[in-house]
C-alpha cells in the first residue's frame, strides 16, 4: 500500500486577468478577489465499515486489503476487467461522458486480473481524519490503470467513504489531491509510465482532473465557454511527436513541456513547445531549433464543467508547422489534443509571426 503526503500550495499568477474568458463567464469566474466558498463534504457517508481501535496519538489507518474490502465488491481474480463493482453497487468502469467528449480510443488491452496486493492500493492523507484512496482492480497493456477512487473519513469507531467514482490514469508513482476550484472540489490524479523502467527519460506523466457532483467523482471533459468540447480534463507533462517535413525530408520533432498550478480561482496551464528539425541523410549532425513558443492558458470551473480560456498551444503549433489536424497519439488524447477551435486562423497567423 503506498501512503502519499500532500504538498503546499503553488504560487498564483494572476490568472483572471491574464486570461479571462470571455462575456458572461468572465464576470462569474473572476468579479471578486475573495475565493469563493469550497464545496461542502457530500453528507451522508454512502458505505462505511467498523475501524480499527485507535491509539492515542496515532494517525488512524487502515490495511491494504481492509480499504479493498471497503470500497470494492465482486473482485475474482482472472475475471475480465469490468466485473467489479463498488460499495455503492455501481459498475467501476471508465465512462466517456458523451461520444464527442470521448477519448480517442478505449485504454487499450486488459492485462488479466490477479490478485490484489498493497502495490495496487493507494492511499492520500489529506488531513488527521480525511484520505484519498484508490484501489486498481484493471490495468491496461498501455501502462494504465483503472479503480475506484474515494474520499473517506475516519470519524470515532467508523471508517465511511464520502464520496466514490472511477479513476484512469498511470498508476506509476501516483499521487492524488483534492483542490477547491471555484465552487467545486476537483480530484486531481497523477501518476507516470516508463517505456523502460531503469531508465527515467523514458517516462511520461500526466494528470486527470475530476469534478465532485453530489458524493461521485465525475469525469467532465474540458469545454470551451460556449459548451463545444475540446477533449479529456487529462494533460500529460511531457509528450513528442514527430513528421517528415515532405519539402525537405527532413525530420521535425515537437516536444511539449507542461505545467499546472492550482488555486481557488482556477488552474494555470503553462505550456512550452520546441520544435527542432534534424537531417536524416546526415544523423551525426545535431538537430537545429526551427520554433520557441510559450503560452498560458487558464482551466475553469463553472457550474458542472471544466471551461478552457483557449486552445491548446500545442495543437496550434502542430497545424502550423506539421500541417497536420488532430494529431494522433496511440488512443491517449488528452487535452493538448483538442479540436479545432474558430479562431485558428488568427492562432496561425500568431504563430507564423514568431510567437
């Protein structure tokens, strides 16, 4: 069982005024400096079990296999992914919110089920009382994974779950947190894949933002503030992309570089792209820079949706300088990979400047 510890708060740099929306969202989002209220705890607890008897002073925990017993029901081992329920009864499987919002394609092929171990169990304390726990019951030849994942409460002789949804994400070196962002509580989870496991360049992490409604943790899509879906609330740190630039052969690499910054107002993407062309015919030679660009890029939340400030930088600098539309990405779109937006033309002109 992996027990994780929560980190400070990150800076905030202005981000309503650098990166308003636009009309009436902006007025909603950003009218006042004062954060508004976090979302209430969802109250009743939806399932608990009896918790062990505590000691003083000791922070109250629970085994690997106990928070399995808690939020599982129907696990059988060698079973194909998708027979597992959760402790409220409903399925624990991903569910795409609409067929527009979809990821590009399904995490790929269940690896068969085992028993489960303390490797699959992660555990977030958030506070003396307060955890955040995923159990990984389904796991993908891609690298990810998928479980439900809960908020629970130790409260005198009972431990209850308080609220429960199904996560998908990589399972390596997770991390989960609970931020409030504007009027919602908004689950992030973290975690990486390696294509070699000694070898950390070969690593990619990425982080999928799910909303609180009610006691289930929701996985609402990023939408622009008219409504129009721009893809999976998922942004992966690092990712690459290459083509064969078709008048000269030689090849162009993209490489995104992105961080997130919570607050109670939002979240500040900061995206980075360097594209580099490289001669084939001659590999000893080092590739050259072609392109810089840098962007910030603000996530909201309004009513039950994740509203995006604009488009992705790197989606914009693909359609430039790859000539290419959504760029495909082995079934993982995420949200730099989002559909094309009205003003492209304008981002394109943007970017051919020197941006």
């Amino acid at each position: 069982m992996r027990v994780l510890s929560t980190h400070g708060v990150v800076r905030w740099f202005g981000l309503c005024a650098a990166l308003g929306l636009a009309g009436a969202v902006v007025a909603s989002a950003c009218s006042s400096n004062r954060p508004p209220p976090a979302a209430p705890l969802p109250v009743p607890m939806v399932c608990a079990v009896a918790a062990p008897p505590s000691v003083a002073g000791a922070v109250p925990t629970l085994r690997a296999d106990a928070w399995a017993r808690l939020l599982i029901r129907g696990y059988t081992p060698g079973m194909a992914q998708g027979n597992v329920r959760d402790c409220t009864d409903q399925p624990v499987a991903w569910r795409e919110p609409t067929i527009r919002c979809r990821e590009s394609a399904e995490p790929s092929a269940p690896v068969p089920q085992r028993p489960l171990t303390e490797d699959d169990v992660v555990v977030q304390r958030l506070s003396p009382s307060l955890r955040l726990v995923w159990v990984i019951v389904d796991r993908f030849d891609n690298g990810e994974a998928v479980g439900p994942v809960a908020l629970a409460e130790f409260t005198g002789d009972r431990v209850g779950v308080r609220a429960i949804g199904t996560l998908r994400t990589f399972p390596r070196r997770p991390r989960l947190r609970l931020e409030s962002i504007g009027a919602r509580r908004v689950l992030i989870g973290e975690g990486e894949v390696c294509a070699d496991e000694n070898n950390p360049l070969t690593c990619r992490r990425q982080a999928r933002l799910m909303m609180l409604q009610g006691d289930r943790f929701v996985a609402e899509p990023l939408r622009t503030a008219s409504g129009r879906c721009l893809g999976p609330a998922r942004f992966e740190y690092k990712k690459e992309y290459s083509v064969v630039v078709a008048e000269t052969g030689w090849e162009r690499t993209f490489e995104l570089q992105t961080s997130l910054q919570y607050r109670a107002e939002g979240v500040q993407v900061s995206e980075q792209v360097i594209v580099s062309d490289r001669d084939r015919a001659r590999p000893q030679v080092p590739a050259r820079i072609f392109r810089r660009a840098a962007a910030d890029r603000a996530i909201y939340v309004i009513n039950n949706a994740f509203v995006a400030s604009d488009p992705s930088l790197w989606n914009r600098v693909l359609r430039v300088d790859a000539r290419t539309g959504i760029v495909r990405d082995g079934g993982l779109g995420d949200a730099s990979n989002d559909a094309p937006d009205a003003d492209d033309e304008a981002d394109m002109d943007l970017i051919g400047a020197g941006l």
